[in-house]
C-alpha cells in the first residue's frame, strides 16, 4: 500500500525539503543525452517539481522536453535572421518544425506535470493574485523603490 504525501507544512516534508536541496541539482541519466545549450532547460524543466518526485523513466522524457525546448529557440533565431518566406515566395519549411516541437513541448509538459496549472495551481485561482499585482503597479509609495524602464 502506498503511503500518503506529507503535508507541505510538516516536519517531515521540511526534512525532504533540505534533503532535495543539499543534493544539488538533478543531473541526466547516465544514459541520456542533454547538450550544453540545452542544459537550461533541462535545469528549468526538473525544478518545477520535488527532486525526490522524479525517476529515470520522467527524467528520460524530461531530457527530451528540454532538448525541443532548445530546438525552438534556435529554430526561432534561425527564422527571425532567414525570414518567414523563402526566396521563392513560399513558407520557411522550419514554421512546420516549429510547430511539431511546440506541441511536442505541450504534450511532454503535460505528461510530467509540469506545465503552469500543475505548478501555479488553476488560472482562476491565480487571477485575484493577478488582479492585486496591477492594481499595485497602479498605486505607487514614493518610499518604496521600483524598477522603471526607459526607452
């Protein structure tokens, strides 16, 4: 019989916590290939849940959400110098790359669950949070110091 999660608010969850954190970060299998440029993402991908949530198989599948992850921005850069339309007028065949790895992301996101509902929790219930942080931007201490950016 499986045991139940702790609370997030328990000792032993707390325990967990400093034990996943002493760790450092999680690394590739052995067995799975993650290059350098990809490594952010590989990074950004496992941090979205406990470290001692994951096992070989989702760090597997987590190898291959960070490599598309990867793939898009370069396929992204390579676009935004070589333009949309080829010299014969017609769509840059890395549109439909682009594409198949943008679904290919949202389908792995959701099978590890790590897309934004999984880790932020529903947008309704984040849309208060929302709504409080613009009426913030709105009201402005003049003791409290912000950032402002000019163009």
């Amino acid at each position: 019989m499986k045991s139940r999660n702790a609370r997030s608010d328990s000792a032993s969850a707390a325990v967990q916590a400093a034990q996943n954190a002493a760790q450092g970060p999680l690394d590739p299998p052995a067995h799975v290939y993650v290059q350098a440029d990809a490594r952010p993402f590989w990074d950004a991908v496992v941090r979205n849940r406990p470290r001692h949530r994951w096992n070989d198989a989702d760090l597997t599948t987590a190898a291959i959400l960070a490599r598309a992850q990867c793939d898009i921005e370069r396929l992204q850069r390579e676009l935004a110098t070589e333009g949309d339309l080829t010299a014969s007028g017609t769509l840059n065949p890395k549109h439909r790359l682009l594409e198949t790895l943008t679904k290919r992301v949202a389908t792995l996101m959701r099978l590890l669950h790590v897309h934004a509902e999984a880790t932020i929790g529903r947008a309704e219930d984040n849309a208060k949070t929302l709504e409080t942080e613009r009426n913030a931007e709105g009201e402005h201490d003049p003791l409290i110091p912000t950032l402002r950016v000019v163009k």
